[in-house]
C-alpha cells in the first residue's frame, strides 16, 4: 500500500514539474553580438556591451536611440493556441525623452515611458500564440542617456502524454481500491 501510494505521488509530482522549453536565441547576449536578433528602427546607437552598469549582466544591448526607436526581434516557433510567459530584464536610468516597449505577437505587452528604473526583472505569464510562428519584438528610445536590456526569456511548459494521465488515473484507482478494501470488517 505504501509502495503504490508513493508511486502514485511521483507521477503526480512528474507532471507538475514540466520542463519548460526555451525559444529565445542568445536571450542573454552571451555571444557579445546580435546572434539570432534583427535590428530594425534608428539602429544608430543600438550595440550590444560588457555591462557596466551592474555585475549581474556579463553582456546586454544597449540602447541610445534618439527621436525615434531602436528595435530587435526574433521569430518564435510557436504552436497556436499554446501559452507563453516572457521574461526579461530591464534597466533605465533618464527621466525624459525615454520609452520601452515589449510585444508580442504584434501586440505591445509591457512599457514605459520617461522612468527610472534599476535592474527590474518583468515576468509576463498568459501570452497565446496565434500561429506557428510568433514575433518577439522589443523598442527603445532613451535621447539623454542608455536603456539596457538582458535574460530575454520565452517559454512554454510541456504538455503531458496522455499515456501519463493514464497512468496517474490508473494508481489513483489502485489506491482507492486499497484504502477501500482495508476499511471492510473482516467477517469470518
């Protein structure tokens, strides 16, 4: 009996402990360069740097975009219908002439305008794909100074095997079986 419920509770916690599967490409900038990223916009002062801002952040981009937006962005592969959170870190230090944007399948998710913000780590849980393939696309423009971005992040949580839920169903049974079958008096 205790052999079969603590079976039953493994595959229980087996499907709650999904891996999850990551999209982004070079989502941390580790490679010191735009790897897997498009640039788009006022790309003049837009780079990826060896932080200086914090120890936390080996590389990040960076951007200084005056009058009009720099942009990067990457295609997902994605399945529709599916659900996603995006993650990120963002860091701004002017109070004038700045805006951030997240989006997401074509549609803005997350930004700011004219804030400071130190290193802000931005988790955004929810986002459904529409096809099988699914923009990420981030904006920024900061006239005075720099916004820095890094840890870009996309995931999506693996769907179970039906086989699995056949199984957990199957030992759920056993052990109702079992605890109903110890409850009976014994007649004899």
């Amino acid at each position: 009996m205790k052999k079969l419920a603590i079976a039953v509770i493994l595959a229980a916690s087996t499907l709650s402990a999904q891996a999850a599967t990551e999209l982004v490409v070079n989502g941390n900038f580790e490679t010191g360069t735009f790897a897997g990223w498009t640039k788009s916009g006022n790309t003049s002062l837009s780079d990826i740097i060896s932080n200086t801002v914090t120890s936390n952040h080996t590389y990040v981009w960076r951007s200084g975009a005056t009058g009009s937006p720099a942009y990067i962005s990457q295609s997902l592969a994605t399945s529709a219908g599916s659900t996603y959170t995006l993650s990120f870190d963002v860091f701004n230090s002017a109070t004038s002439n700045t805006s951030f944007e997240a989006d997401f399948n074509g549609a803005k998710i997350y930004g700011f305008s004219n804030e400071v913000r130190n290193w802000t780590h931005v988790t955004l849980s929810g986002l459904v794909a529409t096809s099988a393939a699914t923009e990420l696309k981030f904006g920024a423009r900061n006239d005075p100074s720099f916004l820095r971005l890094d840890n870009v992040s996309v995931t999506v949580s693996a769907v179970p095997e039906p086989e699995t839920y056949a199984m957990l169903m199957a030992g759920l049974g056993l052990v109702g079986f079992a605890a109903r079958r110890r409850q009976r008096p014994n007649v004899g």
